[in-house]
C-alpha cells in the first residue's frame, strides 16, 4: 500500500505501527481488555442499564489510548501546528485512515466511536474556523484537553438528508433566543458539555440561509435527553434531545447569523472522506481476511481457494479496492488544493462507493468462511454492522449520487 507514496508519509506509517507495537498493543492484551475486541466486544462496550450507552470501562480504555497517543504527537497529527498539531493533509489523512482499517479491529482505531489514535476533530475545526476568540479558547483547546465536548444536532425526527426543512425554530426574545425542537440521532450527547443546535432563525423551509447553529450547554433548562436509540451496531451514542423554550444568548452563535448550513457542509466533507478511507482499509481487511482463510481451508480434498466461485467474487473485490483507492486518494488531495465545496461531487463519489464496498467485502468474506463467518469469533459481523451505517449517515448514498447526477447534468 506504501508504493508511490510521498517518503513522510511512508515514514508516519511506521511509525504509527511502532506506537501500536511498542504501546497500544500491550495496552490492548492488558488485563481483561481483550473482552473489547473479541467476541464478546459488543456487550463489553455497551451499557445496557444505562440505555445502550458506551460502558465507563470501555471509555476508559479508549481515554488512556488517547492520551498515549497525544503524548507520542500523532493524536493531533491532522490539526494546525498552532493547535499541537503536525498539519496533516487530507491525502496523508485518507492514506493513515485506510492503513488504520486494514489493521483489523483494535485499539488503534475503533470507528464505532469515531475514535482513532490519529485523531479525526471536526467540531473542534468547526470552532477553530467559525469561532469567536472566546469559544475558540473553550470548544478548540478546552476540547483537545477532552473537558469539554460538542454534540451534533442536525437530524430531527421529520428531517435527515432535507436539513434545509428542518423545524427546530429559535426566535429573539430581547438579548436572548429562544429555541424550540426535537433533535434526532443527536450523536455524542452521552458525553457532551454543550450541544451544536441548528435551528431556522429566518427564511421558509427548503431555503438554505435562515439556518444558525447555536452552542446550547447540555444542562440548560428546557433540553432533555429522552433516550437513545439503539442502533444495528451497538453501544449507541444517538439521542433523541428535546429543546423546549431554551434561552441562549448571541454569544451562542458559532459562525454567522442564518449561515449555519455552511458549518454543517463543512463538517460532513470532514467526515466523508475520512470515512471513505476507513471502509476502503476496512474492506482490504476483510478481503485480506477471506483469502487467509481460502489459503487454509481444504474442501473435498483440495484447498478452498482453488474453487474459481471462490476466487472470482474476491478477486473482483479486491479490483474495486484499487479502482476506489485511486479515487479516494485524487479526492484528498483535490480537498487539500481547493475549497470543499469545489469539489463536493468527488467526495461523494468516493464516499458512497468505498461506504457500499466495506459491506459487499465484509458480505463476501462472511460467504468466503462460511459459519465460522459467520460468528463472533470473526470480526466481520462487526465491521458490517459498523461500516452500513455509513451508507446512512453524513448524508445517504441516494444523496450523495443525486449530487453526482446534478455535477454530471450541470456541466
């Protein structure tokens, strides 16, 4: 994978793979933590009494990974040097992320969570970019200190990929807003301080200004966190947040006024191509994963992977991985030379197509081991569960191709 590639980045890769030698790996094996990644990984990271949240232990764990990882200067790598970091590009980004996946699941990387020892910090970018001197000092360096933390409200009940038709309103009253809404799939409110609230402030529906984001403190009066929803890949961090009469003021504001669509278009292009990356390595793994097994495997006396049923579906697989890490390689880079919104199309493309093919290569390795596949005891399940999920999220697929077709059409 490291062919071609620019000689510093060849050189963080083994040097990220020396830390996970020399530090997380240890940490991994130490005590019972195996119960995190093995088959009991599920039910050993969730807290079923207290609503299918992330267990203390299991965040525990992945706080002490962090903090070894910050130590060692690679959790900031992507940051600005100002911010601790090494200023690391989205095409070294989308290279470490796909090496990470590859790696299998583990403590380097858990992509359930959205937490990596190469960290991945869009709402710290967001109020990096966006924010005033004084959230900057609280939601940029407080965050990277992890004692403050910013959840994600975009998503309403009526209101996924139609974010322009949202319904959570926020009216002034005097030197206050008022905001009133429900919020869905509230990602992070487990273990947020304030929550990032979107809300129309002016304009009609399907208009894409009008729209702010507000930094609303969890523990103000009117929002409650009703529950979380238990989701196809668990433990869950997805509430459903009520805001009823909450009263902040314009110090609240991250960005500008009724601009806040620009916070949250800047916050997905962080994500999707990152993701894109993560279901690349993901879906190598597990085609590296379904050729071991073939190799080993005998079936009516003759090894498994000498039956062409056998090597045709993976052989395909693994083509599509060459021809999607192409793509997602030109995108970060693209992304590194021009404004994200320049270049939207081919993080879609490349979002949706790394995003469709860690499924169809965790599908296919489960086929490949048959019911031993098909268990716990292979990580497949898992990184299925997980990685379907990002056909969804960061806006579906039918979105993200629907951008490609107006891209294509417009021309």
């Amino acid at each position: 994978m490291s062919e071609e590639l620019p000689a510093e980045i060849t050189a963080l890769l083994e040097e990220i793979d020396e830390f996970i030698r020399t530090e997380i790996g240890p940490l991994e094996e130490e005590g019972d933590n195996a119960r995190f990644f093995d088959h009991r990984r599920e039910y050993a990271r969730t807290d079923f009494e207290a609503g299918g949240i992330p267990s203390a232990e299991w965040e525990a764990l992945l706080e002490e990974m962090m903090e070894r990882a910050d130590r060692a200067g690679l959790w900031r790598f992507a940051l600005p040097r100002e911010l601790g970091g090494r200023e690391g590009s989205n095409f070294a980004m989308a290279v470490v992320r796909e090496h990470l996946n590859r790696l299998g699941i583990g403590l380097h990387n858990d992509p359930q969570s959205e937490i990596s020892m190469i960290g991945n910090f869009p709402t710290v970018i967001l109020a990096h970019e966006f924010g005033t001197p004084a959230q900057r000092e609280v939601f940029v360096q407080g965050a990277l200190r992890r004692e403050v933390g910013l959840a994600f409200g975009l998503t309403e009940p009526g209101h996924g990929s139609d974010a322009t038709r949202l319904e959570t309103t926020a009216r002034r009253d005097g030197d206050e807003w008022v905001i009133d809404g429900v919020k869905r799939f509230n990602s992070g409110m487990h273990r947020a301080s304030h929550d990032l609230v979107f809300a129309r402030t002016s304009g009609s529906p399907g208009e894409p200004l009008g729209i702010t984001a507000f930094i609303v403190p969890r523990e103000a009066h009117g929002l409650s966190v009703d529950f979380y929803w238990w989701t196809f890949n668990m433990p869950t961090d997805h509430a459903e947040v009520t805001l009823k009469d909450v009263r902040v003021g314009d110090e609240a504001i991250l960005g500008e006024l009724d601009r806040g669509l620009a916070l949250a278009q800047r916050f997905v292009h962080e994500n999707r191509i990152r993701q894109a990356a993560s279901s690349l390595g993901a879906a190598a793994f597990c085609i590296d994963e379904a050729v071991k097994w073939a190799r080993e495997r005998e079936v009516w006396g003759k090894p498994l992977w000498q039956n062409q049923g056998i090597q045709f579906p993976l052989a395909e697989l693994w083509t599509d991985c060459e021809l999607v890490r192409g793509l997602v390689r030109k995108t970060a880079a693209a992304l590194d030379r021009q404004h994200h919104m320049e270049v939207t199309h081919l993080v879609a493309m490349a979002n949706y197509r790394a995003n469709r093919l860690a499924c169809e290569a965790a599908d296919r390795a489960m086929q490949t081991c048959g019911g031993m596949g098909y268990t716990r005891h292979m990580p497949f399940e898992h990184i299925y569960r997980h990685h379907r999920r990002y056909r969804i999220t960061e806006g579906s697929e039918e979105v993200q191709i629907r951008k490609v077709g107006y891209e294509l059409f417009k021309r």
